[in-house]
C-alpha cells in the first residue's frame, strides 16, 4: 500500500489548484452562519434546504450534495466547541499535509459519503438524512495518527493526550456502527466504516511502517537476550572454569562431559538444567 500513498503525494503535487486554502475555516464559519440564520429566521430553516436528502436531489436539488458540510450538528456551545475543534485539527492537518492534500483527504470523505448515501438513501425511501459527522471524526484520527503524544486539555481543565481521545472517538464510531446495525439502519452503519476506509487510505503505509518497527523492535529484544544469554555462559566459564552446571543438582559439563544441559526459557534469569532435570524442576521468578 506504500504505492497508494506515493501516488496521492505525487498526485498533489502535480494537482496544486485542487486545494481549498483554509479550507476548515471556510467550513466552520459557514456552519455558523447556517445556524445564526436558523435562530433568527422566522420558521424558515436555511439547514432544511441544504441537508443531503436523496431523494429531493433527485428532484433537481443538486446543490444539497455539497451544502450539507455547512449544516450544523449541535446546539448552542456544543456547536461552539465543535467547531473549534474541527477547526484546530483541520488548519493542523493542512500545515503538515498542505493544503492539496488535506483538500483531497476532506473531499474523498464527502464523495464517499455522497456515493454511500445516494446508494443506500434510496434503497431506503430516499428520504434519509445524511451528515458530515463521521468524516468530520475521522479527521481526529489522522490529527492522532500524526501527533499522538500532544496533549490538549479536555473540557479546558483534564490534561490528557490525543492518542486516548483518539480511542474514545474509535468507541463512538463502534457505537454508531453497533446501534446502526441494531436498529437496521444501513445507511447510519456503512457511514462510519466509510470515513474509515478514507482514513486508512491515507495512512495505510504509516500503520504497516508501525508495524514493522514493532516487529524489528521485537526482534532487536530477542537478539540482545540471545547476545546476553551467551555472555553470561562466557562468564560463568571463566569464573568457574565450566559452561552449564545445573540449578537443582549441581552437576557441571566439566564434571560430566556426556551430559546434555539446556536453559529454562521460563524462568526468570538464565538458569541452566541438566538433562534430569530440565523437564522437572520449580521454575524461578
């Protein structure tokens, strides 16, 4: 998968008008605006007309298909907080990424998304309600991908770092998959895995990078314990003028040349059996 991200680095760089400069800005400030014009319309619901509903973009209302990133999801302070949030990750992701590739990241989630609920919004009556929520989630998974050891302030007072609220957001995606699934709301779960389909497109090549170094990691530890096991053998010889003496009865390869001794791998130390005893002794911890 290392070549998908090579292609979409590469496809940025040779697509540089495809970006939106500030482009999180452009969309939380429409969301407040969608909302203040919500409050004080008099029974006139500006979000109403915008929302992604399948079945009036049938009927010609083909501008639903974008405006729905300026509907608002919450109420009050909670949108506040939201939007802020939404907007710290995003302008963050756009400095790392530049803007072409948090442009097409953002983008490809609400074609996914378009694509998901057209397909399945129809099979449904045509009159669900689809949202930017999942995809907005996910930006919170590539912010924590990249800088999982920030730490923010949770509610302006709790310091905790992004990596845990990271797993809190993947337990609100299980949850919406879950509930979806309980309630038979196909549209409700396929969108989650959707914008985590986009998420994994993009680091794909980072967690298989992960991955690898855990691995080697692993390996490096088996190869030090190894290295460690020899030169303890080293040691013992040259003080003690033997190799292998066994824990239990003593017995030395010096005294006993024919005999065959072996280290306990589950033993807490290198401690070393003489055949006897090698299948039957107290392992040490």
């Amino acid at each position: 998968m290392r070549s998908i991200d090579t292609w979409l680095d590469r496809f940025c760089m040779k697509h540089p008008r495809l970006g939106i400069p500030d482009l999180m800005t452009i969309i939380v400030a429409g969301n407040v605006l969608v909302y203040l014009l919500d409050m004080f319309s008099r029974g006139l619901s500006l979000s109403s007309l915008l929302a992604f509903v399948p079945a009036y973009v049938l009927r010609g209302q083909v501008w639903r298909l974008v405006t729905f990133v300026f509907v608002p999801s919450n109420n009050g302070i909670f949108l506040l907080l939201e939007l802020y949030f939404y907007w710290f990750i995003g302008s963050s992701l756009e400095r790392e990424w530049g803007t072409t590739k948090f442009t097409v990241f953002y983008g490809l989630g609400l074609i996914l998304n378009v694509v998901v609920g057209m397909v399945l919004g129809l099979l449904s009556g045509g009159l669900t309600l689809v949202t930017m929520q999942y995809v907005n989630l996910s930006l919170f998974f590539a912010f924590a991908t990249l800088y999982p050891d920030l730490q923010v302030l949770l509610f302006y007072i709790i310091p905790i770092k992004v990596k845990w609220l990271a797993w809190f957001d993947a337990a609100l995606f299980a949850w919406g998959v879950l509930s979806s699934l309980l309630s038979l709301d196909l549209v409700g779960a396929l969108l989650p895995l959707v914008a985590i389909l986009n998420y994994f497109l993009f680091f794909w090549s980072d967690i298989t990078d992960l991955l690898k170094r855990n691995r080697r990691q692993v390996q490096y530890q088996r190869s030090a314990q190894t290295v460690n096991f020899r030169k303890a053998a080293r040691e013992a010889q040259q003080k003690k003028g033997h190799i292998h003496k066994c824990a239990v009865c003593g017995k030395t390869d010096t005294d006993y040349p024919d005999m065959e001794f072996r280290y306990c791998s589950k033993c807490n130390g290198y401690y070393c059996y003489c055949q006897d005893h090698i299948n039957d002794h107290v392992h040490i911890q």
